[in-house]
C-alpha cells in the first residue's frame, strides 16, 4: 500500500456548509479503534494518514493522535475548516506533536459568499488567522476548494488572493461538487454548470501553473481541464493504478476506492474523444448534467501519461517553508 490513508476522527463539526460530504452525526472514534487503525496503515506502509472528520480539530486527542502516527512512522496531515486553528497556540500544539501539513478548506476569498457556504460569518476571518498562523510555525498549507454555484465565477481570483496574501502555498485541490452527498441534495441550487466554471477553472490552472505550483482537480471530465488532463485526480489514478484507504464514521466503515470507484457515466460523444480512455466520465451524467455539456478531445493520450508519470506525487513536493518564501 503506497497511496494516502484517510481516517475521520470526528463527525462533529463547527460550520455548516451548504453541500457538506460528510455532515455532522455526532460520532467520535473511540481511541482504541484509532491506534487499531493506525497500526493497521502503517503496517500496510501507506504513505501517510490524512486524518479528517467533520472537523478533526474537534477531536480531544487530536495531538495525541498525532504524535502516535509520528511513532508508527506515519506522516500525519489534516483536512480543516480552518476554525479552531485561528489559535495559534492550539495550532503550536499540534506542530509541537508532529503535524507539518494542513489542507484548509476554503470556497470563495469573499466574505459573503465564504459565509453563505459555511453558514458562519467568521469563517474567512478565522481562515486567514490560520493561514497567517501556519506561516508562522512553518506549517505546509494545501488548499482545498470545492467548485459550485457560489464559487464557479472567481476560481482564479481566489488563487491569485492566495498566492499573493500566502506565497508559501504551493498545491490547490478543486473538487467539482458530489450533488448527491448529503446536505448539496437538498441544496440543488448549489450545483455548477460545467459551463458556468470552465473558463475560471483554466485561469485558475494556468496561474498556478505560471507560478510553479501544483494542483489536482476531480469530478471535471478532460475535456474541461484545458492544458492540465494530467492533473485530473482520477486520470492520474488510472494511469498509476493507485486506489485510497478510507475509514468512515458511519456504517460505511472501512473502505477501499478503487478505479470502479473514479468511474462515472459518458455520451456518446466520449467514444471520439481521444482521452476517453483516461477519462472518467462525467459524475452524475443525465441526472444533474447533461450529455450535451461533453466534448471530445484530440489530445494525444500518450502525451498526458507520460505527463502523469513525469508530474512528481504531492507528498513528495518540498516540505514546509516560512512565510515570505518563495514558491
């Protein structure tokens, strides 16, 4: 096992967010099932264990938990909303025990629409604070966006924001928003058209690009990703075989996505494509997209992977740098 382990050790959270994957259900994990599991990663020599929830941070044993997959030689990392991380000193804390790396969780540089999405009116504030924080202590920082309606007209303003305010951010992760996954089922408004995103998507790209940062994208079939179908999340999976380990705080438990998981439905249209056969598809084609939003493509699929093979993995990208530092 050469890929990232995820573990949820909260399914508490403090935001609401409007298409929230994995909502609130009150659920911790207990802390003899979190060493079990950790053994379990890293006797399976993953990479590393991406630990996420709800929101960790809500996680009494969080630092303690770190320092514990530090022991079984684990590199912890966290997916956050960026809230309770406002602190340095709670931030200092989980430095202190062994965490390097943060994927913060933001939507849109714009407080309103930050707000509306998280359904929290401090959240960019509080975001800011961590990303401020994390400069400070030397704490690497992804960024996580999810695309939908809300965000979909200022992708690239929101990476210039960043990388302009943040410069030791150095990898963005989009994911075109699930529309079945709880709480964005009963918000169908939240929804992006292919459309309405795809020209922001390729600004956004070919800025980081041009600054020598890197990002992934998934849920967004090739013929979106412009210049970039090698930074297609699922793309890169099929070309590298990888799968994900991932233990859910519900009655999902412990699960492993392989590639029928990172196959979605396609038109007629895909059978011209020359990258259909390292595309997935389109997610939810004919329920909340249209067939007629694919377009083949003529890119030579040979080119994008050897691109995959030639693009280094994120975990092994430079580690983290002070604030100011160049990218």
């Amino acid at each position: 096992m050469a890929e990232l382990a995820y573990l949820q050790v909260s399914r508490v959270c403090n935001q609401s967010c409007v298409f929230c994957s994995n909502p609130a259900n009150g659920r911790t994990i207990e802390w003899s099932e979190a060493v079990r599991l950790v053994d379990s990663f890293a006797a399976e020599r993953a990479a590393g264990v991406i630990l996420t929830g709800g929101e960790p941070t809500l996680f009494e044993d969080l630092a303690k938990l770190v320092a514990y997959c530090r022991k079984k030689g684990l590199v912890p990392r966290m997916v956050t909303n960026g809230q309770k991380t406002a602190d340095l000193a709670y931030l200092k804390s989980l430095s202190d025990a062994g965490l390097e790396h943060l994927h913060v969780s933001l939507h849109s540089h714009r407080a309103e629409v930050q707000s509306a999405i998280s359904q929290n009116p401090d959240s960019l504030p509080n975001i800011t604070r961590t990303l401020e924080n994390a400069g400070e202590l030397g704490v690497r920082v992804d960024i996580n966006t999810v695309i939908n309606s809300k965000n979909a007209g200022h992708l690239s303003l929101l990476v210039r924001w960043l990388t302009e305010r943040f410069p030791f951010i150095v990898h963005v992760v989009w994911n075109n928003l699930d529309p079945l996954m709880n709480r964005a089922a009963l918000n169908p408004e939240i929804v992006p058209k292919l459309r309405a995103f795809e020209v922001e998507l390729h600004l956004a790209m070919r800025h980081l690009h041009a600054g020598g940062r890197t990002f992934r994208v998934e849920r967004v079939p090739l013929c979106y990703m412009s210049d970039f179908p090698h930074r297609s999340t699922e793309t890169r999976k099929f070309v590298k075989e990888e799968g994900r380990h991932i233990y859910f705080l519900d009655e999902k438990g412990l699960r492993v996505q392989g590639k029928a998981s990172w196959t979605y439905g396609k038109s007629e249209r895909c059978a011209a494509c020359g990258l259909d056969p390292l595309c997935a598809g389109l997610y939810q084609l004919g329920v909340y997209y249209a067939a007629d939003e694919l377009c083949p493509v003529f890119t030579d699929p040979a080119k994008v992977v050897a691109a995959v093979l030639k693009d280094g993995d994120v975990q092994s990208l430079p580690g983290p740098r002070k604030a100011g530092g160049a990218p």
